[in-house]
C-alpha cells in the first residue's frame, strides 16, 4: 500500500498545538478529545512541562476539522487549539522553549 502523502509528510506536516491540557491528560485522551470532530490523530507528543501536546494528522482536512474543537473541554479544563507548521513542531520537539519568544 503506497501512500503518497506519506511520502511528503515531511514537507506537509499538519500539526495542532493543544494548551490547557490536564496535567494527567493520556495519549488516549487525546484521541477522544478529537474523536468528538471524528479525526484522529496520527502521532501525539507531549510537551515536556505538561498541559501542552501536538498532536499531528493526515491531511489539511483533519487539522480544518480538528481546529473546530477549539475551547472544547478535556474534563475539567478547556483546550486551546493552534494550527502550527511542520518547523514550528520541530522547533517545540528539539527542545527550543525560548525560540520565537517575543515580549
């Protein structure tokens, strides 16, 4: 089974940041957190410092879709949705907490 668009995800990586997670959120919380706009994710990281993940997808569709759920509660918190490129998940991953900072 050859995906193409397997093969271009490294140029097109569809990428939302979630903040406000609970501290305990899971990847399966996750799953059932976007399971409500009948996506699912394809990769799920957690942010080292908590209440924060990027949770990546298969197509530009599934992020459209996804961003909906913006404010949408995890339990008892709600969940602040943000499109992010492809860089911009590299960047968060290799650890670049101080990269685009601003003030």
């Amino acid at each position: 089974h050859f995906d193409s668009s397997a093969r271009r995800s490294g140029a097109d990586t569809y990428c939302i940041k979630m903040r406000g997670l609970p501290f305990s959120a899971t990847d399966r919380d996750v799953e059932d957190f976007f399971d409500k706009a009948g996506i699912s994710p394809v990769r799920i990281h957690f942010s080292g410092s908590g209440g924060q993940a990027y949770a990546e997808f298969k197509s530009s569709r599934d992020v459209h879709r996804g961003m909906k759920l913006n404010r949408e509660y995890m339990g008892s918190r709600y969940v602040e949705l943000f499109e992010i490129s492809r860089s911009e998940l590299m960047a968060a991953l290799s650890g670049g907490s101080g990269y685009g900072g601003g003030g």
